[in-house]
C-alpha cells in the first residue's frame, strides 16, 4: 500500500515539473508580453539584403530561415510578406527570407556575398523610411516566434484598420544579439520594398485576371450571338416534330384481315401443275389381215409425261404467257390423240367393207 502512494506522489510531482516547466517556458517566449504598437521612423535604415523568393503557406518560411541561418548565423535574419494571408489563398502566399548583409552603406563581405551567390541568393536593396507602423517583441527562443505571431499580428490589423491605414507588406527583422523581433510594416515608399520576382508576378496575376475577364466576356457575347443566331434560325426554319421510330400498335378492332381476291389465271395456272389427260386404254389389235391386204395399223401416239409441279415461288411467277402456252400444247395432244383413237377406229371398218368387194369382185370373174 506504501509502495503505491509513493508511486502515485511521484506521478503528481513530475506532471506539475512538466506544468510549472511549460509555464515558465511561455512566460520566457513571451506570452505576457504587451504588444505596443506605434507609428514612427523605424528602428532601420537602408539595408542590403540577400533573399530567396517563395510562394506558399507563411508556416513554411522556417526551413528557409533554418538553411540562412545555418549559412551565416552572425547576421540578422529577414522576412518580407506580401499577401493577406485572409484575403489569398495559402498556395498563392508570396514572401521572401534572407539576411541583411549591410546596413546605411556599410561595406559588404564579399565572401559571404560570393557564398550567397553560390547558394541561389537573390541580392535588393531596401530604401531607408520615416514613417512606419512598428512593434517589438522579445525573441528568447523559437517559442518567441509562433508566440509573437498569435499576439502581434492582431495587434497590428487593430491598429492599422482602427487609423484606416495602408501599411504593406510587413517585414520581421530577427536580431539575435539583442534577442528581439522587430515587425514594420511601411507607410511609404511601399513599392520599393517589392523585389522582381514579386513584380513580375504580379504582372503575371493581372495579365491572367485580364484574359480571364476577356474570355469571360468573350464567352458570353459568343454564346449571346450564337443564341439569338439559333433562335433567328429556328424562327426562319422551323424544325418538324421528330418522327417516332416506333409507331404504336393499332387498335384491335381496327386489325382486319385482309381481303380474298379470286386468284387469275396465271395465278392458278402457275400455283398448280399444267392438265395431263389420263392414259387413254387402246383397243385390242384387229385379226390378222390376208397377206395380200394387211391392214395399215396407225402408230399409237406416245402420251406425254406429267409436267413436274412447280415448287418454288420464283417459277410460279414466270408469267401468264408460259402457262397458257403450256396449257394450248397440252389440249393440242388431247386434239391429236383422239384424232388417232377416231382414225383407228373407221379403219377397222373400211378393212371389213373392201374385204366383202373383193369377194364380189372374185365371184363376177
């Protein structure tokens, strides 16, 4: 039981450490610090800068701080922000960091010029001011700076918009031998605080809002004249309504089949097989005839055979010519074959007349 009091109190005592610690942390970075805020000629001159040029989130300016400081840690640090950081979007942010290498014309190391140089530094010089809106704040620790950033920035937006004042863009001077931050935002002479890169994209912004608005009014003129186009053409031209592709399905009773008409002629000529008389039975052969006279039998006419059916459509429609000539043949053969049956039969019975005259005509000698 001892044992887990003990613990219990060594607990307590090591989060109020890490509390009082904290505490103490943020009163050395500043957090009480009284933000004064005043217009006036500022703390610096003209000065001589080697920057880098950025666009994006203002939070991401530490790692070019860390990288000019970790060049040349003796010289004080400069931040220059251009934008709003309410009134643009994160990504469009543009802002510059870099160091002050002199200050009111003093003489610059070429060394560090050249190291600068060699490093992608950008070099501008800052005109010397007499009216500025200005604020301090102290700089103990890397805390000093998110802390000063939560209290001097409103602060300062107070003030300006409290006096309707103009003061861009806001520069944060960080000097490390007398451990404070100096903010200033220039109340004239603003534009020569803008390094080219700046400039030129600010001329690149205008240039896109310009063609933005002019394809935009383009756009809407075109599409403005291409409307009262189609509604001249369309007035002029009326577009029939669309035929349906399908039409609808008739009424029942309005289904009627349709009506029988009497096929013709060719029609059943051609739907059914050409007339084949049937096979006509010849009479038995008359008696044998004397030598002298024997009687002349005709030969028997072979009938014809059956014309095949026509099966298919195609010999169906040849036409009413061909099947009335067909049909003409086939009574011209009936014609012949009773003419033969006929002939036949009248020479049986001349055959018995001149056999009775021969007779006589025997009896008379």
């Amino acid at each position: 039981m001892d044992t887990e009091t003990a613990l219990l109190w060594g607990f307590l005592v090591l989060l109020l450490l890490v509390l009082v610690t904290i505490f103490l942390l943020l009163v050395h970075s500043g957090i009480f610090t009284h933000v004064e805020v005043k217009t006036c000629k500022p703390d610096i001159g003209e000065i001589y800068i080697a920057y880098k040029f950025a666009r994006g989130p203002y939070k991401e300016s530490g790692a070019l701080f860390t990288q000019i400081h970790t060049l040349l840690p003796e010289y004080r640090t400069v931040g220059v922000y251009y934008d709003d950081p309410k009134m643009k979007q994160p990504q469009k942010l543009r802002y510059i960091v870099g160091v002050i290498l002199a200050e009111n014309g003093s003489a610059v190391n070429p060394e560090h010029q050249q190291l600068l140089k060699e490093h992608g530094y950008e070099f501008a010089t800052f005109p010397a001011i007499d009216h500025a809106v200005q604020t301090t704040f102290p700089f103990n620790s890397t805390i000093s700076i998110v802390v000063a950033v939560m209290k001097v920035y409103p602060a300062l937006r107070e003030y300006v918009e409290a006096r309707s004042l103009c003061a861009r863009p806001f520069l944060e001077v960080y000097n490390n031998k007398e451990a404070e931050i100096l903010f200033i935002g220039p109340l004239a002479r603003q534009d020569d605080f803008y390094v080219p890169e700046v400039q030129l994209d600010e001329d690149q912004d205008h240039q896109n809002d310009y063609d933005d608005d002019d394809r935009t009014e383009n756009s809407s003129r075109s599409w403005n004249e291409s409307a009262s186009f189609v509604r001249d053409d369309v007035a002029e031209n009326p577009t029939p309504a669309p035929t349906p592709t399908h039409a609808p399905a008739p009424a029942q009773a309005d289904i009627m089949p349709p009506p029988q008409t009497p096929p013709t002629a060719a029609a059943a000529t051609a739907s059914t097989p050409p007339f084949s008389p049937p096979a006509t039975q010849m009479p038995p052969p008359p008696a044998p005839m004397p030598p002298p006279t024997p009687p002349v039998t005709p030969a028997t006419p072979t009938p014809a055979e059956p014309t095949e059916a026509v099966d298919t459509a195609e010999s169906g429609s040849l036409g009413g010519e061909e099947s009335d000539a067909n049909t003409g043949s086939s009574f011209e053969e009936i014609d012949e074959r009773e003419a033969a049956i006929a002939l036949l039969a009248g020479g049986g019975d001349g055959g018995g007349d001149g056999d009775v005259k021969k007779d006589d005509d025997e009896g008379e000698r």
